[in-house]
C-alpha cells in the first residue's frame, strides 16, 4: 500500500465515524484500522524526512547519501 493510498482509506474512515451511524462493533474495527493506517504513514513520513535530512552540500555541490535505518 503506497502512502497516498493510505491516506485516502484515512480520510474515508475519519468521515464514516464524523457521521456517527457505524455501529459500536464497526467503529471499533473502523478506529483499529484507522490507528494502523495512521502508524503506517507516519513510518514513511519519517523515513522520507530522514532522506531528505541526508542531503548535504559539499562547496557547492548537493549530494545525497543513501539512508540506512
């Protein structure tokens, strides 16, 4: 699952509980996936912050080094 995709199933999930007519049990499961979702995303915005951090300039040249967790 790409992090755009997540994103969206996010935002599908955030408007079913704003409507309030998802029964107790599927609320449940609806915030379960929800909070996985959520996690998910945040892992790959932090792992695209850390490239992103790896680029450096060298007397004028922008380099950029590989990431290793």
């Amino acid at each position: 699952m790409s992090f755009e995709e997540a994103l969206k199933r996010l935002e599908e999930i955030a408007g079913i509980l704003e409507k309030g007519d998802a029964s107790l049990d599927e609320t449940l499961k609806l915030f379960e996936e929800g909070m996985k979702l959520s996690n998910f995303c945040q892992k790959k915005l932090t792992e695209v912050e850390n490239k992103i951090k790896l680029i450096v300039q060298r007397e004028g040249e922008v380099s950029l080094e590989e990431f290793k967790p």
